[in-house]
C-alpha cells in the first residue's frame, strides 16, 4: 500500500504544537507495519537544509507567485523516510517560523504558500510528478494541506482515495473570497457546499468538503467537533459528513519518550526503579532555582499559553497552590498577558514559581521527568500529546474531561483507586474552582506515598504506542481500496 502523508510542519526539523510530532511518528509506524510511506513538505529553510541526498525530480514553470519552483525527492534525516520537499524559495525560504513572521503576525501570502501545497500533493496523487511512484492514498494533515483534497476532486485524472487529519479545528486557514481566483479551481468550488465561508474561504473546510474519509485525533474530539460548543462554525459541515468521521488516537514516540532511555534526564528510571525520579525532581528544582523539596508536590505545565489551554484557569489556582506548600514550574508562550502574568507570580514567589518563556524541547524532557504532576487543564483538546508524555514518565496528569485528555486519563477517583485503574486526575467544568478541585485531590494523594507510586506505575504501564495507531490507519485506508 502506497501512502503520502503531507504536513507543513514534522518534528524534530520545524515545530508548533504536536502536529509535527504526528507526522514525524505516524509514517515511521505505517512503515514499520508494512506499508510504503512517503512525505510531501514544504520547503522551509529547516526541512530543505536538513534532508539528505535531495535530487530534483520535476521542474515547475512560475506558479503561485513563485518564479521557480521544483519538486525534490530525499530522505528525512533520522528516520531515513522517502520525502517530497516542494523547494519554493520566494514563498518558503525566510526567517520566522511557518505560518507567521517573527513578530507573530501571518504571512501575507499564506495562501499561495499552502495551496501550491496542496496543489503538487494533488499532481503526484494523480501520477504526473513521479512516474516512478504515485500514493494510493493521500492523506493530509490540518489545513496547511486540506487545498490536496479539493485539487484532487478538480483532477479528472486522480485515482487515489484521500484522507484528511483534523489536528485542531479551531485554526481553519480562512481567506478573502476575492482571492479565489488565485487558487485556479472551477468557480462551483467557492459555493456554500464547497470552500465558502461566511463570505470567506476556507481551506479547513476543503478538507471536510472533498476528503473521502475525515479522522480527527481522538474518538471524542470526533464527536465533539459536531457539536455547536466545539465545532468552531463548521460543526454543520461536520454533521452533514458524520458517517465519514473517526476518531484515532494519537500516540507517543517511543523511541523520544522514554524515560529508562532518555539521556537528556539527570537519571533515567523506569516503572520497577522509581529512584530516578525523585533525582529528576531535585535536579529540576535546582535548575528553575526552587526550593530543594522533596515531600512538596512540584507541578509542571509546558504549553501554549492562552484561554483554550486553561491557563488562565491555573492563574486563578495559584493563590491555593502557593498556600499549601506546592510548586509549579512553567514553560511556555503566547498570549502577552499571561506571560506577563506567570513571571510576576514567579518573580513574587522564587522559591516556589518558576517560569521560561518560549518552548525548549530538552527542558520539556526534563520539567515533565522532574515534576510529580502534569497539568493540562484546556478548554478544549483534540488529543494532547503532554498528557501521554505524563504518562510514560509517571508524571500524573490533571487534565479537563474533553477531547483525547477524557480518552486517556482515569481519575483518581476512591473507585478507580480501589480498582487500580486511575493513572491521573480529572475535572469538569472550566472554572477555577473545579481545577482546585482537581489539585486538591492531587495534594492529598501525593500525601500518601505508597498509593502515589502505585497510580504511578499504572500510569506508566499504559500502552500509547504508535504501532496501535498505525494500525488503526492501515484498516482505514483498506477500506478506501478497490475491492
């Protein structure tokens, strides 16, 4: 089976949020399980500089805006999977990240730079870039990549089946009607039933409209995304497709996430030798300049900070926090208010606040391997990929009951605790009082060691591996098969 998975972003090369963890993991374990797998990018000055072997397969006239554009086919760094990296360097190659300029405003020319995306992803489905290889299926990856679906259904000459990923519904990739015409698609595509949106167009909405089959990132994120709370204006659109709709569960890099292997910790540990831990506690407490304790909970969070992840939720819990005795150590960025925020409570509490603005992956690695919790309390999540990495390292999870963090934590519940079964600590509404609430619990657990250890290792023992998702890809592109 020949798969193309194209993404704007794949870790470790370019990364904003767990998209790029997906698409650096999912093919490696497509792969694995048999089937031949490869990669359409961008060709961001970090993805072009840093594949191996490229070699120009096919050359573009001026399209898009860009005067020269080449298709070239090479190998990921790391993993060594094949990859298509669309090398455009008008629209491409600058500084800032990949959707936004350095002072965080979008790039004027989004548009172009995504459909011309999507545009080749479509040509090499229908066999006209590669001879040598043409995708049985397509499947794209959030909005950066949904214009693959509406080209292919524009292209008489397509035979592949697509598959298109909701990784977040919330960022939809909206444009001025008046540059349809940019897009070189029929005019009955810009129609209510097609990329119109309230005046605008969407290219998220491509993907709902014109994919054969729309996954989202966990079962209940699948379910919510059709309702009018999470559906975010598209949950009409969603329902009117909802037999085509399914929700896969993310799943955790093995070989990135481990903490008996992770080299990056002050001692690695695992589930029968918990002593690395408590080392990786005191060894983060002393590098965030916090008090040396060792019997006060250490909360952690790494995340973008805005109002859908809940952050403003753990400012309102701080005062609780700061007054029984526990810590919190924060890394993150986004909205300017609640930065500004998170360092003066850490400036006014040093020995228990500690704060870095801006995403370090090593320091990830090393604040959810030293923390006791890991607190992910959003609004809203499509699957959350913090949690799992929780998980894995015994950090126990304090998540909201929504989207993939309901999926994946059992609270610590006097039931679930008698069963063996918790692995975390779960609330409800998005207040203050119920995250409290939630820390409560997590206070009162952490006081009473043996059962602690013991959610631990239940928590570790949870098997999020790729391998289960993969499979769960691989059945849903044979359904899309011919027969």
């Amino acid at each position: 089976m020949k798969v193309l998975h194209v993404a704007a972003e794949i870790f470790p090369l370019v990364k904003t949020g767990g998209l790029a963890d997906v698409v650096g993991a999912l093919p490696q374990a497509l792969i694995s399980a048999g089937a031949d797998v490869r990669l359409l990018l961008p060709g961001l000055p970090a993805i072009a500089d840093a594949v191996l072997h490229p070699r120009t397969i096919y050359e573009f006239g001026p399209i898009f805006g860009a005067a020269r554009v080449s298709l070239r086919l090479a190998r990921m760094p790391y993993s060594h999977v094949p990859v298509y990296v669309v090398d455009a360097p008008y629209l491409y190659r600058r500084p800032g990240g990949p959707y936004q300029a350095a002072d965080g405003a979008e790039w004027s020319d989004n548009l172009q730079r995504f459909a011309l995306l999507g545009w080749v992803a479509a040509h090499l489905a229908a066999g006209e870039l590669d001879l040598g290889w043409t995708p049985q299926i397509l499947h794209a990856h959030d909005w950066h990549a949904a214009m693959a679906c509406a080209y292919m259904a524009a292209h008489p000459a397509t035979t592949a089946a697509s598959v298109f990923t909701v990784h977040n519904l919330a960022f939809q990739g909206l444009f001025s009607h008046a540059d349809f015409g940019q897009l070189g698609l029929p005019a009955h595509f810009m129609h209510s039933h097609g990329l119109e949106y309230h005046g605008q167009l969407s290219f998220m909405k491509a993907g709902l409209k014109y994919a054969r089959r729309i996954t989202t990132v966990s079962p209940t994120y699948a379910g919510e995304i059709a309702t009018h709370e999470f559906g975010c204006g598209l949950d009409g659109v969603i329902r009117g497709r909802q037999a085509d709709v399914s929700g896969i569960l993310n799943g955790v890099d093995a070989a990135v996430w481990n903490p008996a292997t992770d080299s990056g910790l002050a001692s690695p540990y695992d589930a029968a030798d918990l002593g690395g831990k408590a080392r990786c506690k005191a060894a983060l407490q002393a590098e965030c300049g916090l008090a040396s304790r060792a019997d006060t909970p250490l909360f952690g969070v790494v995340s973008r900070l805005s109002s859908q992840k809940g952050l403003d939720l753990v400012l309102a819990a701080l005062p609780m926090l700061l007054a029984s005795g526990g810590q919190l150590v924060l890394q993150g960025s986004g909205d300017a208010e609640l930065e500004r925020a998170f360092q003066a409570a850490a400036r006014a509490h040093p020995a228990q606040i500690a704060v870095r603005i801006g995403y370090d992956e090593a320091f990830a690695h090393r604040l959810i391997a030293g923390a006791d919790v890991i607190m992910v309390p959003s609004r809203f999540e499509p699957c959350g990929l913090t949690q799992l990495y929780g998980l894995r390292y015994g950090t126990l999870p304090l998540v909201r009951r929504v989207g993939g963090l309901a999926d994946t934590v059992v609270d610590a519940s006097e039931q679930n605790l008698r069963e063996a079964r918790a692995t975390g600590f779960v609330f409800g509404p998005a207040n203050a009082a119920a995250l409290e609430s939630a820390m409560v619990s997590a206070l009162t657990l952490f006081g009473r060691p043996d059962e602690w250890r013991t959610v631990m290792r239940t928590a570790m023992a949870r098997d999020f591996s790729w391998a289960e998702a993969g499979g769960h890809y691989l059945s849903l592109y044979r359904s899309l098969l011919p027969a």
